[in-house]
C-alpha cells in the first residue's frame, strides 16, 4: 500500500479523469479498475456515525468539504488503484492560531482492521511535524468512534473537552463530541 499526496484522478479512482456528472459512487467500478475518494468520502459520510456532514451529501458538497485548497494537503492510501483511505491536513485556525493543525481521516470499510488507520495517522503527524506545525487538535471525534478514540490516544492525543451531545448520531442518538490535543 503507497500513502501519496492527492491527484485529481484519485477522486474517482482508477486512473480515469473525474466525470463531473457521475454522482453516485460505485458506477462504472468495472470499467475504472478501482474506488476513489469520493467512494470513501460516501460510504462514511452516508453512515452517519463520524462525520456532521449531511449522510445524504451531494458530490459536489463533497469536493468542497474534502478538497481544500493550500495550505491544505489531501493525500490517500493507495492499493493497486484502489483508493482505501484518506486524509487531509491543514492549519486548524487563522493566522494566530495557525501554527497548531488539524486534520480529518477517512477509511474505507474494505480496508478497516488492516492498520490502515493508524498508518494514516503516523503519515499526518509526520507530514504536521515537516509543515512546521507545533500542535494537532481534532475538533469533533464522536465519542461513539470508540475505535478512533483508542486509536488517537494510542498516538498520544488527550481529550480537552468534550461538547455533551454534539452529535446526532443516526444509529446511538445524541453522543458526545471530543476535542482531542497532542503536541508535535
């Protein structure tokens, strides 16, 4: 598995350049040779249970939340043409705040339990550390992401906060939001 700075072709992945009007993930996996980001980006986003994106999301909203422009980086875990996972990094406030980052994960569920996560996570703070950021903070981990709480502790983030029913989760109801810290 490669972890590489985005291109526009992994959108959609295989190779192909993106087709504006597909907006369903999934079509034409066959002829593409491969799932992109924006399968990824669907597949999490439509569960409901990690994201405070609408579960019904458009393509385009996903291009406008996903691909940020510099001094954000999208970069993806590439296998064999197949996009399995994605993350994105930037600064987590302005100017005066800019020096602490911030960055969002996502893992498809054809690679989840193959360290992938984790993976990402060593990547990003790598990548943070070289971008000459002091800090990480996560702004909304779902307390009900038990697997990406134990992850982010085990890569030494603390929880700083939690906001007391922040999200609506479509399988548990309301649960808590945690704002997750480590320095770099």
């Amino acid at each position: 598995m490669e972890i590489r700075r985005f291109v526009d072709t992994d959108w959609h992945g295989g190779g192909e350049p993106a087709d504006e009007h597909r907006s369903e993930p999934g079509d034409g996996h066959g002829d593409r040779g491969g799932h992109g980001v924006w399968d990824v980006w669907h597949e999490v986003v439509a569960a409901g249970e990690s994201y405070d994106n609408d579960p019904a999301s458009t393509e385009q909203d996903a291009r406008s939340h996903w691909l940020l422009p510099p001094p954000f980086e999208i970069w993806v875990a590439v296998e064999d043409g197949d996009v399995l996972g994605t993350y994105k990094v930037g600064p987590n406030k302005g100017r005066l705040g800019d020096h602490v980052a911030n960055a969002s994960f996502m893992v498809s569920s054809r690679a989840r339990g193959r360290g992938l996560g984790r993976a990402l996570g060593e990547h990003c703070l790598d990548r943070a550390r070289e971008l000459g950021f002091t800090a990480m903070q996560f702004n909304a981990v779902v307390s009900t992401n038990t697997v990406a709480v134990r992850l982010w502790r085990s890569l030494g983030f603390i929880i700083v906060g939690t906001i007391p029913d922040g999200f609506r989760s479509t399988k548990h109801g309301l649960v808590d939001f945690h704002i997750m810290y480590r320095q770099l």
